[in-house]
C-alpha cells in the first residue's frame, strides 16, 4: 500500500484522538531524561514515564493513558547505535505512540482497540496483517480469533520467551506480550528468513502490546498480580513507513527535507552515499531533541552517548568531504520539520547549535590530532607486514583523544585493517577496575532495598507534615537491617511513621535529619527514603537494647534537626530567585539539568553554551540580593498541573508531577511547581553569593552559591583578610587594593629582569649550552631546561638558530607544569632542506602524544607528561634525517 498524502502530523494527531474518545487520559511526552531513575541514560520506551505508576510509587486520577514518547536507544538491551543508517529501521532517536491501563481494561480491550485503529483509522489491509502471541497465552489467541477472525487462517503465530514475553528485569512484573506484524508482500522475499520474528525486510513489527499479570519473585517463582496492568508500544516510524509506503523510515516525510539539506550541505548525492546521509540525519534529530531537554555533551554518561552520536555523524560528514563543522547548520531544516510537534526545540534552537558548532570545532581538532597518531601507527603495523593494529594503540585513542572504537574501526578499514578488540577490551577492563579502586560502595540503600523485600510494609502512606516542630506520631512499620541476615553491614534502623515533619530527599533537596524518641529512648535519623508514598527513617536506635520501644504501634515524637532544615530551605528558596535571574540575564533559553539543595550551598545547573562573563554574575547576584532585601513573602498553593503550568509556573527538568501538585511563587518574580521547604519571606534568606561558575558538560553550566550562616561567614572572612593584609601591608583597608597592584607590578618588573639575565646567561659570550650532533651536513642542538619559561627557552632557541648555518634548535622543558618543547629552524635549514619548524613539530609531537604547530623558523606544542629528554630528542632526530635526507 502507498498513500503519501498520510502525513506524520497526522498520525500523532488521529492515535492520540482515537484513545482520547476512549477515555484515555493524553499524556505529553516526558523529557529524554529520566528525572529520577538512575538504571537508565535516557527514556527509552513509552512506559517509562509511567513506570512509577505501574509500580504504585505515584498516584493519579487517571487508570487509562494515551502518549507519543520522544525516546533514544544507544546501548545495553536496545543496542542500535551500530545498526544505525545500515538497516532500514534502526534508530537513535524514534517516538512511540502508546497506550496504556493501570488496574484497569486488559487483553480484550487492547486487543480490540488495537485491531480498531489499525483498520478503521488507518485502514490497513487485513489481509495483510499478521498476529505473534506467546507460546502459552491461549487466551490472547482465543480473543484474537474473536475479535480478529480474518487471522483464524494461520496468521496467529505462538513464540517463545524471547520473542514474546516482557519483563523489568530479573525480578519484578512480567508478562506475555503480542506484536502485530504488517506483511510487505512476496517482492520483499520469498525465503525462510522472510516470515514472522525473521531477519528478513519482509514483514515489518509495528505494535506491541505488553499485558502485565505476573510478578517473578527472587526465587524464579511467578504469580499473578491483582491488578494486571496494559503497555503498548506502536512504532511511529515504523507505521508511518507502511502507510506512506516507502521502503525504510528515512523515506517518510519527516526525513525528506532533512535528507535534502544533507546533500545539499555536503554537495553529496544521497543515493551514492545512503548510510552517511542516514546517520548524520538520525543522530542530528538524537542531538537536537536532548540537548533541547537538558543534556549536555561530556566525557561521561549520557553525555559520552551524545558525543559518540556527534563524532560518529562528523565522521561520515568526512566520508562525504566535510572537513568544516556542518552538523550545526543543519538544525534549523529539523526545527522546520518538527517543531509544530515539539516546539522546545525552536525555543532552544540557538542554543543546540552552539553547542553542536563548539562540540564539532572540538572533535575536527581531537581528530586532527589523532589522525597523526593514527597514521604512525598504521604505518607501524604495515611497516611489519601486519593488518591488526595492537588493542593498546586503539585504547590509546580512545582514552587520549576521544576516538570511540567504532570510529577508529571505520578508519582502519579503510586502509585494510583490522583492530585487535581483545586487547582494547582488556585495557579498557584495567581502566575500570583502576577507577574502581579509588571508589565508595554505598551499602545504605542496597540494605533497605532487601529489608522491605523481605518485609514490605503495608497500609496507608505516610502523611508529610511540613512544620520543623516536634510532631507526634506513632510507628507502623520498623525493621532494623539485620532481619536479612546477611552479617554484611552494621547495624541500621528503618522506621515508617504515621506522620511525619521529615523531609526525604527529593527534587534536588536533601533529606532532613534528627531523632525520633520515646520516652528517655532515641533513634538518631540520618536519612530519609522514599517508598511508594511511604517517608523511611534511616539511621539507628542510640542504644541497641532499646530497639523494642520504637516498635509498631508506639508512640513517638519525631523532631528534626531544626537549624539544618532552615539552612536548607533558606538555599532552597535561594535557587528559585537564582534560576529566575539567570533567565533574565541569560535569556529564556535557560533550563534547569540539576540540582542540590544542602545546608552548606545550593547547586543549580543549567543549559547555556559559554561560560558567565563576570558582569553577569555579579548581575545575578544583584537581582538575588535585591529579592531579598525586598522581603517578599513566599506562598504555596496546591492545585490541578495543568491549571499550575496555565498560571505561568514553571514545571522543573524532567520532574514528575501527580494530578495535584504544589505552587512556590514569590509575588510576581517567580512561580515553580516544588514540594520542597522554603522560608517564608525572603529576607529569612540572608546574604547570597555566587561562590561558583563553571561547565561541566558542552552547553551545561554550573553555578554555586551559598546564603544565610555560610554567606555571613564567608563576609566575616573577607572582612579579617582585609585587615590581616592591611596590618601585613601598613597601609588602610581602602588602599590595600592599590598597594597590592603596586606589589604586583614590582613582582613583574623583577620577573622581567630575572628572565633578562637568565637569557642573557644561555646565550652570552657566543658559547652554545646546548648539546650539538651532525645530522648530515644540518648540525641539530638541543638543551634540557628543566622548571623554565617561555622567555628563556624561546630566546635561547632564536639566539641559536640565527646563524647562517643550516641548524635545527630544539629546548625542551616544564613550563606551568606542563612538558614543553620549542623548535626553531634557520633560514637555510628551511629554505635547503624543507626542515620547516611548524611540519616538524605537528608530526612529532602527535608521535609523543602532544600536539603543537608554528611557523617555518620556529614552532612550539606540549607532550604527554613522564616523556622523558632523550625519547623527545630521538623522535625529532628521526624525523630531521628523514626530512633532510641525510
């Protein structure tokens, strides 16, 4: 079938409409990043977003849901990074349209509304249309003939687990699932990989539909669940690849616009050059939809995924003779395509393409770089007639210049060979296992972890009471950690209370502590959890024996440490003036990706792709301060989500929020949706200051502050350093400023004058320091400088090579901790013998592990540390005879 007219949008639009006249609730997609879920880099099904629902840990108004979900898959389980642009169907970035009972309908009706929408609204020829079910699910097969009886004739297939059941992991819900199938006809293959759940192009899985009914416990025991619950996941793509009817998803509408700029961009012709077109195309849309959501490009996590998505597209950018960053320019055809759909990417377009220019510009020097390295290598292992470069070498690479293994792979191919993956594989397993040295194996939650699967508590949820008063409670749950048995981790105590004024951690604020008493008996609280609406004390009862007054059913009065609350609420309340101020001197396209609220500073991240001038800091901090000292007062309101985001609140980084949901404002300034602690009024807040700016991923920014006590302390501090310097100094405090110019200016003058005679010293007297070998008819000097800089060792180089003489000067030294090597050639060395300093160095120093470049007479760069003296001298010798010819 082929109906081209069936546009993308409209797709969206009828699915989600189609269970809305179901009474589904329509869900907007989540952020790509998982707020709270620390097992996953990205969202990567439809169902994450409510898997805390599924599981009981958050309450709705809503038991049926409809959703298209913005998700990545790079790794792990969905590995589909390699597959990406060399199959018609695997992606990086893909929407799933969903829907979804908690409780509620089961297999008839997903299964009839399934079978509704696929040939009602999309009209789908049944005929066409095949069913996989598991292989013991004979109930789902009898509805499908009921319900479908077009497929009675041998179109409902039984499979095994693999294929057709799903499972969270190890432990936990679980259940058989059905897939439906579309059948592409006999032209896409007649053989016995072109059926069903075969690796043929033929039939294409579109929808499948998870039905939950059983728990597996530990033991590999299942049983069922008393509320079965529905999962579906319906392939966008995918689907709109059969209704448009086109050969692979990169031929629907969504990618044509953007296939054409990549052509047109690269001068390149896509059917020439189909797979590059297709990974730089994927990985764009990947890029553009996370960055837009928060993330950041780093070294680790998902910001490595995102920099081998970025590395991997600019590479196959030079398979198609970009050597210029390009990916950036491509942006805004893809904010065109599906910003209607998802208008946070043209709000934040200017800033993903910062971030992907500067991410770019940084990987074309990173590769130019490497690619020396690269070519020395290659040319080792051919040198010795071999086609397998060392797995040393290619972890070198990756580790000291960001090449991933697939791109180094990519590029020995090229060449004819091949990387010795064992060998990579142990050198990255030795990096872990070193890095792992150094670590913390936090036992706290893997301990409470176990106690409540071996004694899960029961009944209502715990009633937060936001007051820093003693509150008086009684206990319904206690366990201390040694009712596992394990004699693994000392003593603990877990404790749920009816109520409770403890704050557990959460939205970036962290848990409050203090002690829960009965009587003359304690139990210190250091830390609080929480559990499917319950808040757990974790901490310990101070003395051991008196465990038994803390059981359930005693009463007790909970108190938290109040002075450490305050604290935190006054930073708390600190970052909502912080984030609100950054937006008005940055601009909109601020977006909260983190934060940390404690007692001793508040951490706030954010998207912005370059760092704070100071001005703008001291702008923040100002308007922070001015908030402050007008001494509003600060309220909360609880009301319905979507009439808090009608307000005008903010709705924070990728929080999850219930149906009811609690407003901060601070009179007109600022209004976010928290469920943290805050003051009062503003002026309870203190001094503000920015202790703190720096990034910590490409396009994420970090900013610290500290109010209050800390920000007290820190003026008490400047304050006796002002007249420790004045005492020190004999000056007044007004004029220690100037007399500390003044010192620094006589330091420098000094400076100069030491450097003169130092130089002077090197080269006086027309008597070389530095040691002097023929290298044919070029004499080649050198000189180990030791601690030195760039002075001394710069004029010692020109002072040697201004002879008319051909003569290659080379000083290697440390300067500002880093090993240094300056190269100089005379005028006859470069115009009779090629030996131009610049060429010298950018290849010798790749050798070296460093980098550096200059000009014809001198030239200069930084090698790795520990190279010693002679290595470097051997390596530019070599290079000198080879060059000269001598």
């Amino acid at each position: 079938m082929r109906n081209p007219k069936i546009k993308t949008a409209e797709i969206r639009k009828n699915f989600l409409e189609f269970f809305k006249a179901r009474d589904h609730r329509i869900v907007p997609s989540s952020p790509l990043i998982p707020f709270d879920d620390p097992t996953i880099l990205f969202i990567n099904a439809g169902m994450v977003p409510f898997k805390d629902i599924y599981t009981g840990h958050r309450k709705v108004d809503y038991k049926r849901a409809t959703s298209v979900q913005k998700c990545i898959r790079a790794g792990g389980k969905h590995n589909d990074l390699d597959n990406v642009g060399f199959t018609a169907r695997h992606h990086t970035f893909f929407e799933m349209l969903g829907n979804f009972s908690f409780g509620d309908y089961f297999k008839e009706e997903t299964i009839l509304y399934a079978w509704e929408y696929c040939t009602k609204i999309l009209q789908l020829p049944t005929g066409r249309l095949h069913v996989s079910i598991y292989e013991d699910d004979d109930e789902s097969h009898a509805l499908w003939e009921k319900i479908a009886p077009e497929l009675k004739n041998g179109r409902i297939q039984r499979f095994g687990k693999e294929d057709n059941f799903w499972s969270m992991g190890d432990i936990g819900p679980c259940g058989p699932c059905s897939e439906i199938h579309f059948d592409r006809g006999e032209e896409w293959g007649t053989g016995p990989e072109d059926v069903v759940n075969g690796e043929g192009e033929r039939f294409v899985e579109f929808w499948n539909l998870v039905f939950t009914q059983f728990d597996q416990l530990s033991d590999g025991t299942v049983v069922p669940l008393p509320k079965p619950s529905v999962d579906t996941g319906l392939g966008f793509e995918r689907i709109a690849s059969i209704l448009q009817g086109v050969d692979s998803n990169y031929g629907i509408d969504l990618f044509q616009d953007l296939i054409k700029a990549i052509s047109e961009v690269t001068s390149s012709k896509y059917s020439d050059h189909v797979s590059s077109h297709h990974v730089i195309a994927d990985h764009l849309r990947a890029l553009t939809f996370a960055i837009a959501d928060g993330a950041g490009i780093s070294n680790e996590g998902r910001g490595y995924v995102l920099r081998r998505f970025l590395r991997r597209a600019a590479r196959h950018g030079r398979l198609l003779g970009m050597h210029e960053p390009f990916i950036h320019t491509l942006v805004p055809t893809l904010v065109n395509a599906m910003s209607d759909a998802y208008p946070e990417i043209g709000e934040k377009q200017s800033h993903i393409e910062h971030v992907i220019k500067a991410e770019e510009e940084s990987f074309l020097r990173t590769l130019e770089t490497g690619l020396g390295l690269f070519e020395q290598v290659a040319k080792k292992v051919k040198g010795t007639g071999g086609t397998v470069i060392d797995g040393a070498d290619v972890f070198k690479l990756y580790d000291t210049y960001g090449f991933p293994y697939d791109l180094t792979e990519i590029i020995a191919g090229e060449q004819g060979l091949t990387l010795d993956q064992p060998g990579f594989d142990a050198a990255m397993a030795k990096q872990k296992e070193q890095s792992k040295a150094g670590g913390v194996t936090a036992t706290h939650d893997v301990t409470l972890r176990a106690v409540l699967d071996h004694s899960p508590p029961s009944g209502d949820p715990t009633d937060f009471v936001r007051t820093d008063e003693p509150v008086l409670s009684k206990v319904v749950w206690h366990r201390p950690s040694d009712v596992i048995g394990d004699g693994t981790v000392d003593s603990q105590d877990f404790v749920i209370l009816k109520e409770t004024p403890f704050y557990a951690e959460s939205g970036g604020q962290i848990s409050d502590t203090g002690m829960i008493t009965a009587g003359d008996s304690v139990l210190r609280v250091d830390s609080m959890s929480l559990h499917q609406g319950w808040h757990i004390h974790k901490g310990e009862v101070v003395e051991p024996g008196q465990r038994e007054h803390f059981e359930k059913g005693a009463t007790v009065t909970a108190s938290v440490d109040s002075e450490r609350r305050w604290d935190i609420q006054r930073n708390h309340t600190a970052t909502h003036l912080a984030h609100k101020a950054l937006r008005m001197v940055l601009g909109d396209h601020v977006k909260q990706s983190g934060s940390y609220v404690g007692p001793d500073r508040l951490r706030f991240d954010f998207s912005h792709h370059q760092p704070m001038t100071p001005g703008e800091v001291a702008q923040v901090e100002q308007i922070v301060n001015e908030q402050i000292l007008n001494a509003t007062n600060v309220t909360t309101e609880e009301m319905d989500v979507d009439a808090a985001k009608k307000s005008g609140a903010t709705a924070l980084f990728g929080e999850k929020y219930d149906d009811l949901v609690r407003v901060v404002s601070i009179a007109d300034f600022s209004k976010e949706l928290c469920g943290g602690t805050h003051v009062s009024n503003t002026s309870q807040i203190g001094p503000f200051f920015i202790t703190l700016e720096t990034g910590i991923a490409s396009g994420v920014r970090r900013l610290e502050a500290i109010t209050g006590r800390e920000a007290i302390k820190l003026m008490l501090d400047a304050k006796r350093f002002r007249q420790d310097a004045s005492q020190l100094l004999g000056r007044s405090e007004e004029e220690v400023g100037d007399a500390l110019q003044q010192l620094k200016e006589s330091n420098l003058a000094l400076e100069k004058e030491i450097k003169k005679v130092k130089a002077e010293m090197f080269s006086g007297g027309g008597q070389s320091i530095g040691e002097r070998r023929p290298i044919g008819k070029v004499s080649y000097i050198t000189h180990d400088f030791g601690q030195s800089d760039r002075d001394v060792m710069a004029g010692w180089v020109d002072s040697e090579k201004s002879i008319n003489e051909p003569v290659v000067v080379l000083a290697f030294g440390t300067i500002a901790d880093k090993p240094t090597v300056m190269i100089g050639s005379s005028a006859t060395a470069t115009s009779q013998y090629d030996l131009h300093s610049g060429s010298l160095a950018k290849e010798c120093l790749s050798i070296l592990g460093g980098r550096g470049g200059g000009k014809p007479n001198f030239a200069q760069g930084t090698i790795a540390t520990g190279t010693a003296a002679s290595e470097v001298y051997e390596v530019f010798g070599k290079k000198i005879k080879e060059v000269a010819r001598a």
